[in-house]
C-alpha cells in the first residue's frame, strides 16, 4: 500500500501534516481538496475539477437533500438520490386507492411531478474559516454555560448576518475541530422540490431491514427528484410557475459502471463521526445510551407493525417511521458489536494512558494539560448518573406525535416573543417555517391506538425512575397511581380531550403562538407544560456541559497533536466530505469471500413472493428472458445491482455519487456492511466497506421497469 506525505491545512488555520493511505480513513472537507494531489492517489482529475471557487466544478453537481445527498444528473435539475431519502415524501401523497409506496411514481411530463414535501436542496457557494470571530466570544474567565452561550450566539449572529446580505443562501456555521476552528459554509437553497421516479418498493426497498447493513445486497435504492425555482432564477416556494433549476454542473454518467479494483471517490454530507472522542465517551455509548435507544425503537417497530397488519392504511401511516426507527435499532446493534469485537474502549484507554504519560513528563505541559482527561472523565460520570432520566425525556419529544406537537407549541409561545437572535434555533425566523411544516407533516401519520400505547409505556417507564430522578410535575398531572387501570383512565382523558391532532388547528395556532397558546386548555398542552421544567433544567445542563466539553476538548486536541507530531482530519459534521478507495470485496469472518458486485440474478434467487423479498412480476420475467439490453456487464453476463468498495462513509452519505477516476457517475451509494456500523467510531481497511446501487440497474430498472426511457435521454444515455 503505498504512502503519501503532505502539507495540507484547514481553512487556512494550522499547518497540519497527514498521513494518506490508498485506501484511508478519512472524510476529506472540501477545505482541504486543493492541498490533494489526486493523481497521486489514482484519480484523473485535479483538485480544481472537483472544487473550483473561481470557476464551475464537480461540487457544483453535489446537493444536500437534508439528511441525505444526491446529484444533479441533467442540465434540467433532475436529481439523483437514495430510495430510502425520498420515502417519506412518497408515503405523504399515498392512499390504499394510490399505493405509491408499493407501486412506485412516475411522472410521465413536468405537469405531473408533484411536491416532495417536506424536500429541501442546499448546494455549496463558497467558505471561509470564522474561528476568529467565533472564539473571540469567550474567553478563559466564563463559565461552561457562558461560553457555550457565548459561541452559540455569535454562531447565529453570522448565519443570520450573511443571508441578510445574501438573498436566497442559507449559511450554516460548522465546527470542524471540537472548540478550536470554525467554518461558514454558505449555500443555495432551493425550496421547490418535486417527485419524479421512485421504483416500486419491490425494487427500492428490496430486502427490508433483514438485508439492511448486509452484503449481498440486491436493494435498487434509488429515486429522482427534480428542483425548480422562480421564473427568474430565484429560489421560491412551489408555484405551478415555477421552472426547473439550471445547474452549473450536472455529473456524466458511465452507463459501461466500473470493475473489480477500479478506483472510485465520493462527494457527499456525511452526518457525524466520533473518532477523536474520548474512551468515556465511548464508554457511555456503548453500555448506556446506544443499547436504550436500541430496545426502545425495536419495541416501538414491533408495536407499530402489529397496528399495520389488519389495515394498508395504517401501515402506510408508520411505514416512514417504522424505515427510520429500523434503520437506526440495526445500525446501533452493529455499532455495539463492532466496539466489543474491536475492544474500542480499552484500546482507546490504553492510548489516553500512553498520552498522560506523555503530558506528566513536562512541567509546563502537566499544568496546561494535566487535568484534562480527568475532567472529561467526569463529565461523563456526571451524565451517566442522570441517563436514565436524560434518554426518557428524549424520548418524549418524539415517541407521541399529538405530545410532540404540544411541546412545540409550547415552546413557540415562549421563544417566539423574543428577539429573533435570542430565540432557541427551531423558532428563529429563518426556521420557523419548516418547524411549522414538521408539525403539520408529522400529524398527518396520527394513529390514536398506537400513539396511545407507545406513550402509555414512555410514562410507565418514567414512574420506574429512581425517586431522585423521578418527573415530579409529569407525576403531579398524571397522579400517583399509574396502575394500568388508572393509566388508562388518564390517557383516555387526554386523547378525547385534545384538539391538537387536527393539522388546520395547529396550523392556526402556529400563525401566532405567543398569543394563542398561553391561554389555550388542550390536555396535551397540560402535558408538555408539566414537562416543560425538566427540559428546561435539561437543556441548560447540556449547555453548562457542551461548555465544559467544549474548552477540554481544544486543549485535548493540542496536545494530542503535539504528541502524536501531527494533526487529525476533523470528525464529519454534515459539511461536504471527499473520500477514496477501490472496487473491492471483502472477508467478513474465516473461509468467508464477499465479490463486491451482486446481480439481477440474485434478486431472483432471494425472491419469495413476499415481502421484503417480493420483486416486480415484470422484473422477474425480464430476468428469466435475460432481457439485459445494453447494460449488460460482459464479465458477469448479468446486470449489476450492488456495488462494493471500501471508502470511509457514514449517514448523510446515503445518496452520495460514486464517481470513478474520470468523475463519472458510476453508483449511488445507500449503505454499509454491518462490519461498517462502527464507522462513526473507526474505519478499518479489512471491514469498512460501503454499499452503492450499480448505476447500471438505476438505468435498467429506470427504463425496462419504469418504461421512463425519457429521462435516459435527458441524462444523455441514448440508444
């Protein structure tokens, strides 16, 4: 494997050295692309052709879909993106008469694509580091809680500030390394967004959460959206006016795919990794807080399919749920596994111990950094001490939607009076809108008799608390006998009592909150307000914590780096990342060879005729007729559904291009192997292997079964 060594920096910060592998870990921020010599590492490109801040580049194809990523694959704002991105947009236009979720959308003319609510695009202007002006908020006499504060504050001072001048961006500030370097990304932000073409659920959901984070894989998890904007360019809500979006870059796409150790990179949003984290961190995550979550969603799946079986309807209500609930429960148990296989937490406490050492060799540095790791330490005792509290009052806020809605109209009425910077982020004017439509979209799946169980057991569960611990105020309202026949005797009050899942009504109330919730009587308002305190007292803990992690954590990187001689790629944080590697299977366990391609013929070999295994009948044909057509791969007689390689991705990443050496569009990446759920944590060139749908099944799939050969043509794959 051969090694490269150079001089790169982070936004113009620090001069950092890395330490590049081919293949390595490593989410590159798109800061640092110019400091790549790419041809080095394999790719037929150079820095400028992937992100050219003086001219148009392969980022400007790159698009956030909130939550996940996709492309522009056509000069006409035709998007590429994940299946599993798109499906709760798919569910909200569903009915047992039009069962979209099962039998897919295609909008055979512009006139016919239709809002992918809730869909947003953000596509990268430009950056600058801010960590001066970020930083010179605090200094080394505020508290924890001050200077969490102080940072917060003047991080929306300059998101705020920036789209003031800049109509139509949206600026989010990122930081890149914990409490010591900041960046100001700034973003187009396209607001009309539109369903395209979404396979049947038999292709794009094939395998359901049994194959979810498994290899094979036979998932054509894929689906195209289109942006629009007004007529004159400018970003607008939908109009029936409006226009496609004109991209400066659209990728080309390589209808012939890739072979076995071909090299191929990624542009996408990664969400979070925790890699410079600490052992008590990881520690927490591992025995506390991963297996309740965990335990929870699994319970809430099981309770929410059971409703679903007698009645379509109410299976499509929580089927977006039941997808994103699943999809986190498996992904954690993986993590969890991983960390024990890989003894992370003890190889993590015997660097930190190898690192003390080091700092206790020197005066000086014992004094500036001595106490370091044990106040983090502490930290994490502390938050250990109340997790059980913590994680259930998390859990309210999500586990009832008529509750959720109250807690928001709660707070609405509180934050929006007041000045629109000291406002809490969801209620400041730049946001309020889409905490608005969350409301109104999250009633729409209101199904009483799950609901009813699901908050039922959440209130069960805090009156087991520790009397130290307990919810004095929940206790209070709901009184102290919680035997199942006086839990239901309230619960029964409370949803025949409430107005709060009728969307037009809290629409209304949402208009002006501050005036029309205070003096409204709704038993869910009762609820949220006597919950009210202890999210207060929580919030303001986490941020006297995030404050106190905040300052450790910059002295934790400075003498690491000092220790090590070298600086760290900075942990994912939903900015734009580039990541490399190969076409490549792996070997998961001993006499075990994975081939990184699967095909057609394996989607025949796993169909059952039920689901998740139930491919579409004319898919099925297609295969036994050999009806490949010109996307056959030759080397495998077959067509190629997934695709294998071992890059450093992680969530956000679903939807991502991959590209080859030329910048071609090759696959859309959807998933990790479950050896690669600990990639949050740490990436390993034996396990980390990422999933991707062929591009060569997106175009037969999208023209054989979807019979939607003009958007072959807009993408320029002509006959």
């Amino acid at each position: 494997m051969k090694m490269i060594h150079m001089v790169t920096n982070l936004a113009g910060a620090t001069l950092l050295v890395f330490t590049l592998t081919y293949a390595d870990e490593g989410m590159y921020p798109v800061t640092d692309l110019q400091k790549l010599d790419l041809r080095t590492l394999g790719i037929q490109m150079d820095a400028a052709d992937l992100y050219n801040p003086a001219g148009t580049s392969l980022i400007d194809a790159i698009v956030n879909t909130g939550g996940c990523t996709g492309c522009f694959v056509s000069p006409e704002g035709l998007i590429l993106t994940n299946h599993h991105c798109v499906f709760g947009s798919v569910q909200a236009i569903s009915t047992p008469e039009h069962d979209y979720v099962t039998d897919g959308f295609l909008a055979r003319e512009r006139s016919e694509e239709v809002p992918a609510r809730g869909a947003t695009v953000r596509i990268i202007d430009s950056y600058r580091d801010v960590s001066g002006e970020v930083l010179s908020a605090v200094n080394d006499t505020l508290s924890p809680i001050a200077r969490s504060g102080a940072i917060s504050a003047r991080i929306r001072s300059i998101t705020v500030e920036t789209e003031r001048q800049r109509a139509g961006t949206r600026a989010d500030v990122a930081e890149m390394v914990a409490g010591k370097t900041y960046v100001l990304f700034i973003y187009t932000f396209l607001r009309d967004i539109r369903l395209v073409y979404v396979p049947p659920r038999g292709i794009g959901d094939f395998g359901g959460d049994t194959d979810n984070w498994v290899w094979p894989r036979h998932t054509g998890d894929f689906s195209f959206l289109r942006a629009y904007v007004a007529p004159d360019g400018s970003p607008a809500d939908y109009s029936p006016r409006n226009i496609p979006y004109t991209p400066k870059r659209h990728l080309t796409i390589q209808p012939a795919g890739v072979e076995q150790e071909d090299v191929v990179f990624v542009l996408g949003y990664p969400g979070r990794t925790y890699r410079h984290r600490t052992s008590d961190f990881l520690a927490y995550e591992q025995e506390i807080r991963m297996p309740f979550v965990a335990d929870l969603y699994a319970w809430e799946i099981a309770v929410m399919q059971e409703a679903g079986l007698a009645e379509r309807w109410v299976a499509l209500k929580h089927g977006a749920k039941i997808e994103s609930l699943a999809n986190t429960e498996k992904n954690y148990r993986g993590k969890i596994q991983g960390m024990h296989r890989l003894h992370l937490v003890d190889k993590k406490r015997t660097e930190e111990q190898d690192l003390q050492r080091f700092i206790q060799r020197d005066p000086q540095r014992s004094g500036r950094y001595g106490s370091v790791l044990s106040t983090i330490a502490d930290i994490y005792r502390g938050m250990t001490r109340v997790a059980d509290r913590e994680l259930i009052l998390d859990a309210f806020r999500s586990i009832s939607i008529p509750l959720s809605v109250a807690l928001t109209l709660n707070d609405a009425a509180h934050e929006r009076p007041k000045p629109d910077m000291e406002r809490l982020t969801d209620y400041m004017d730049r946001n309020f809108g889409r905490t608005k439509d969350g409301a109104g979209r999250s009633l729409s799946n209101f199904h009483r008799p799950t609901d009813r169980i699901l908050l039922r057991e959440l209130i069960q569960k805090a009156a087991r608390l520790p009397a130290e611990r307990r919810l004095r105020d929940l206790e209070i309202l709901v009184g102290a006998d919680t035997s199942d026949a006086a839990l239901d005797r309230y619960l029964n009050g409370v949803y025949d009592s409430t107005h709060l899942t009728d969307s037009t009504f809290v629409m209304g109330l949402l208009v002006n909150p501050e005036q029309s919730v205070p003096e409204l009587k709704d038993s869910f308002l009762d609820l949220a307000r006597a919950l009210a305190p202890a999210f207060d007292s929580l919030r303001e803990m986490r941020q006297e914590r995030d404050g106190r992690l905040s300052r450790e954590t910059a002295l934790l990187m400075d003498v690491k780096q000092e220790f090590l001689k070298s600086n760290f790629i900075p942990d994912a944080n939903g900015t734009l990342r580039f990541t490399y590697g190969r076409v490549r299977g792996y070997s998961p366990a001993d006499a075990t060879w994975y081939a990184p391609f699967t095909t057609l013929k394996g989607v025949a070999e796993k169909h059952t005729g039920r689901e998740p295994f139930n491919a579409p009948r004319e898919l099925l044909e297609l295969q036994k007729k050999k009806a490949y057509g010109r996307f056959a791969d030759r080397r495998l007689n077959d067509i190629p559904v997934g695709l294998l390689y071992n890059l450093d991705t992680t969530g956000g990443n679903s939807g991502s291009p991959v590209m080859n050496a030329r910048g071609e569009l090759v696959g859309v990446n959807f998933d990790r192997v479950y050896e690669a759920t600990i990639n949050d944590y740490a990436w390993s060139e034996q396990y980390s292997r990422s999933i991707a749908v062929d591009i060569r099944y997106v175009l037969w799939v999208t023209e054989y079964i979807g019979g939607a050969t003009y958007l072959l043509n807009e993408m320029g794959i002509n006959n």
